[in-house]
C-alpha cells in the first residue's frame, strides 16, 4: 500500500513524482481547465475552500475512477491518471498499478 501525505505546501510537480515512482502512470493535475503549473502548490489550486490534508491511503488495485474523484472530493484538486508516456489516459476501470501500460 502506498501512502500519500498532502499539505497545502507541497508542490504539484512532487506529487507527480510520488505518483510516478509509486505507480508509474502519469499525474496530470488541472487547476481550471488547463494544466497547473509544476511549481505551484497544491493550496493554491485547491477549489471551493477545501483544506484538507493528510493521509490518503491508496493501493495498486484502486481503481482509476475512484482515485480521481477521491482527489477531488478529499483535497479539492482535480487529476487525472495517464499512461507512462502520457500520450491517452487510463480506463477509469483499470486499477493504478496497471496504469502505465
């Protein structure tokens, strides 16, 4: 099981890292409707006031969908999971350990 620790202070291009190393798929985060900058934090892009952070235990068999709307609905912050290259995103049915294929 993997395990993801937020704070508002952490940077989006970390948690790229940490998803990429854990899963090997790719993190694509959005602030709107466009992709948010690296270098920004996860605060600053948080939408409706959200300020949770904390824990978020994730393993390779959640599914995909599943992960993107607990992203959304625990820390206010959009994503979507894509393959290793990022060239199309993975099935929302498919787990996070088979995302990179």
């Amino acid at each position: 099981m993997s395990d993801f620790k937020f704070s508002g202070r952490m940077s989006i291009e970390r948690l790229q890292k940490q998803f990429k190393n854990e899963f090997g798929g790719t993190l694509r985060v959005y602030y709107g409707n466009k992709f948010a900058d690296p270098g920004a934090t996860i605060a600053s892009i948080r939408k409706g006031g959200t300020s949770k952070s904390g824990d978020f235990d994730v393993s390779g068999n959640m599914h995909v969908g599943r992960f993107e709307k607990e992203m959304k609905e625990q820390f206010g912050i959009k994503v979507q999971v894509a393959n290793a290259d990022n060239t199309s995103l993975a099935s929302d049915k498919s787990s996070l350990s088979k995302c990179a294929n």
